[in-house]
C-alpha cells in the first residue's frame, strides 16, 4: 500500500519562506516521479512542480518559477518544496503526488498521479 505523507505547512508573513516535505513508501521512490499540486478555497487544484525520478528534470507552474525550488533525496525517499519570497496568493493547501512514471507529464493534470498524501496547509499572511 503506497503512503504519502506531507509536512511542513504553517503560518507565514508575506516575503516570507516554508520548505515543505513529503515521504512516499510502498513504491519504489527513485523510479517514481513527485510533484506537488495546491488548492486555494473556491479555487482549482493547480499543478505546482514536479521532479523526474533522477531529479534532474523539474515543471514549474509560471506563478511559482524563480520563487520555488524542487528536489528530491532518493536515498530518504523524500521530496522537498523550498518556498521563498511567499504571496499571499500562495495560501492554500499543498499535496504531494507520486506518478506512475519515472517522468513529469508535459501538462500538471491531476490525473497523471496515482498517489495523493493528505495536504498540509500554506497560509501567507499580508
């Protein structure tokens, strides 16, 4: 049974950092493409970021590039979300997702991942 886990979420002023974290189990973590989805209230889920199994290729949604940073450590089986210069638009529950694939899609459908964690929530504060 595949668990996905996240961590990380808080409370954040404006200009602000979090790093989020997410620990996969029963998959095979280093064959397996991460990525992260939010979702605001009243808003659609959007696709954030996702890292290829290597962690060499990474997406970035255009309202998060130059702020957030992607990684993996294949050897903790855990993903990683460095957030810096947050917005307050940036509040919203954030979910770690494992794809069936060693590869990013080339669009963020929320459909392209098996394996969804809980979410844990962002909120920035102006």
């Amino acid at each position: 049974q595949v668990h996905v886990v996240e961590s990380g979420g808080g409370l954040v002023q404006a200009g602000g950092s979090l790093r989020l974290s997410c620990t996969a189990s029963g998959l095979t973590f280093e064959d397996t493409a991460m990525g992260w989805f939010r979702q605001a209230p009243g808003e659609e889920r959007e696709g954030v970021s996702c890292v290829s199994f290597s962690g060499l290729d990474t997406y970035y949604a255009d309202s998060v590039k130059g702020r957030f940073t992607i990684s993996r450590d294949n050897a903790k089986n855990t993903l990683y979300l460095r957030m810096n210069s947050l917005k307050p638009e940036d509040t919203a529950v954030y979910f770690c997702v494992a794809r069936r694939s060693a590869k990013c899609p080339s669009i963020m459908h929320d459909f392209e991942f098996g394996y969804w964690g809980q979410g844990t929530q962002v909120t920035v504060s102006s």
